[in-house]
C-alpha cells in the first residue's frame, strides 16, 4: 500500500513542475510564446484544473475587453444614464458568449508554488486557430445566404419571417466570430468578411414581421394577466396586434376549487391552454399548463395560479414558438 501510494503522489506531482524558481512564462509569457505567435494567459487554482479554467476565463477576457472598448466608442456621444446600462448589459453578453464559445485552446505548463497553489498557461496559436474560424464564418455565412434566397422566393409570411430570422442568428454568429478573428489573427479577417448587410437582414426581418397580424382570445381571464403576457411576447417578434388576422391564438384559463384543506390552506386546480392557429382553424402548436396551488382563500389562492403562470409560462411559451418557427424551415 506504501509503494502504491507513493506511486500515485508522484504521477500526480509530475502533472506540474515544482522547482523552487518560478518558469520564464509565469513573470512573461510572451518570453516563451511570442505575442506574434499566440494569444496567452495565466490562471491559478487549487488544482491543475481549476487553474487551467482561470486561465481560459483570462484568455476569455483578452476578447470581452476589446469588443467593450469598441462600442463606448460607438455610444460616446450618448452619455446618458441609460445608454451606459446598455453597453454594461451588451459587454456581459459578450462575456458569458465568449468564455463559451473560444476555439482550439490549448494548455501547456503547470508549475506549483510553495504555497501548493498551481499556476498553468493557456494559449492560442494565432495561425492554426484562425483556419479554424475562417470554416466555421464561411460555414454560417452559407447559411445566411441559404436563408435569404429562401426567405425572396417563400410567399407564406410565417416562413418568409422564420427564414430571415434564422439568417439574422447566423449573421450574429458571423458577427461574433469576426470579432474573435479580429483579435486572433487580423490578416484574416479580410478573406471572410460576408458581402451581405446585417443591418439590411434585420430591416426585411422587421418589415416582414410587420405584415404578420395577431388576434389573441382567451377566456377565464378576466384581468387580462395573460393576455398582456402574450401580446408582449407576440411584440417581441415583431408582430402586429389587430383585426384580419394572419395568425390567432386561442386559449382558455380554468381555475376550480379541489374542496381539498390542509390546515388552514385551501387548494385550486388550474389548467392553462393556448392554441395558435392559421385563420382557417389549423392547429400549428399547443402550449398547456396544469397544477395545483394553495392558499388561506380561494381568492389569494387564484392571485397565486396568475403569478405561477406569468413565471412559467412566458420562457415555455417562447420556446415552443421558437421551435415551431425552426421546424417551418427545416429540411424535409
């Protein structure tokens, strides 16, 4: 059990150096990596793991940093209270994307200092990573296009709009690896810049969105609680609320009480449906939602159903409309 156990000290002391002197790449990295060669970064943990993350997270933020800087050039001249919250909220977004989403990273040394804490280098080689982005723009840059010729000969309005949307997701996508590409290898940046506009995708995708007429009809909903819910998500799209309508959506909610006591608490049934549904009366997706709820009263027991409902409802909702848009234009 002894040998065993020395054995597998040391198979895990070898993982990282722990010589008394600190490597070159820990004081400078670029010593050892070239700055013109790679991008790098240091991260340091418990263990070799823990210190590989952090350095990732670090590599991560080399990108975050300069997309930021970028767009408080582009909101210099609104310095308002509310344009500052909005750069925060975007620079986040790009952060939680970009320590997902970076391509080919690599690790190399680990070294262990003499307070057991481990130091471990991640990089990326400049060239190699930059072929690697190249395919993945050129890939979601033919989807764009694919798209957009599907979207100019689709005379259907919803297929028309779910073509265009998923052009702008891939266009976002283009955009996003762009940036990344721009840090890691400038050079080539140029050969895989898209020849279409995001900006004119996102202008057809609204226009488009503006000929798409909703009617909402529910009933046992008295507050119209529900109802607001979905004429905000359906104004999240893009659509419009009014009379001759492209699409309705149809639905009811049913609250009862189970005549059930536990205690002082008094216990509801609910059941929520919706149908959205073409003007001739096809069902083009479902969305229902059933429970129970207690309270001291019917009445605040009902409130409670409301609020249940608003919490999980909304991100169901969008989802199942979300996926039923994809499917419009999946292959068949």
């Amino acid at each position: 059990m002894k040998i065993s156990f020395y054995f597998l000290f040391l198979g895990i002391l070898m993982g990282c150096q722990t010589t008394n002197h600190p490597p070159k790449w820990l004081a400078n990295p670029h010593s050892v990596y070239p700055e013109n060669q790679f991008l790098v970064s240091i991260g340091e943990g418990d263990t070799r793991r823990a210190a590989e993350n952090a350095a990732d997270a670090n590599l991560s933020r080399i990108f975050e940093a300069k997309i930021e800087a970028s767009e408080r050039i582009l909101d210099q001249s609104k310095e308002t209270i509310k344009t500052f919250e909005r750069t925060t909220d975007f620079s986040s977004d790009i952060q939680i994307h970009s320590s997902q989403t970076l391509h080919n990273i690599q690790h190399a040394e680990a070294w262990q200092d003499s307070k057991g804490r481990i130091h471990a280098i991640a990089y990326l080689n400049r060239r190699k990573t930059a072929e690697i982005y190249r395919k993945k723009i050129e890939e979601f840059s033919s989807k764009v296009q694919f798209f957009l010729r599907y979207s100019k000969t689709e005379k259907e309005q919803l297929k028309k709009y779910a073509a265009l949307r998923s052009a702008v997701n891939n266009a976002r996508e283009v955009s996003r690896l762009l940036r990344q590409l721009k840090t890691i290898h400038p050079p080539s940046v140029a050969s895989v810049t898209p020849g279409y506009s995001e900006s004119r995708i996102q202008k057809d995708l609204a226009e488009t969105a503006k000929n798409i007429r909703v009617e909402i009809q529910l009933s046992g909903d008295e507050e119209n609680r529900m109802k607001t819910i979905l004429e905000e998500i359906i104004t999240q799209y893009g659509f419009v609320l009014g009379r001759s309508p492209l699409l309705k959506i149809s639905g009811k909610v049913s609250i009862a009480n189970t005549q059930q006591r536990t205690g002082d608490l008094v216990f509801v049934r609910y059941i929520f449906m919706i149908n959205f549904k073409k003007t001739d009366g096809t069902v083009l997706l479902t969305v229902h939602e059933k429970g129970r709820e207690g309270h001291l009263n019917f009445e605040e027991a009902r409130v409670r159903v409301f609020r249940t409902l608003e919490q999980e409802l909304r991100p169901k909702i969008i989802r199942e409309f979300d996926r039923y848009l994809n499917n419009l234009i999946a292959p068949k």
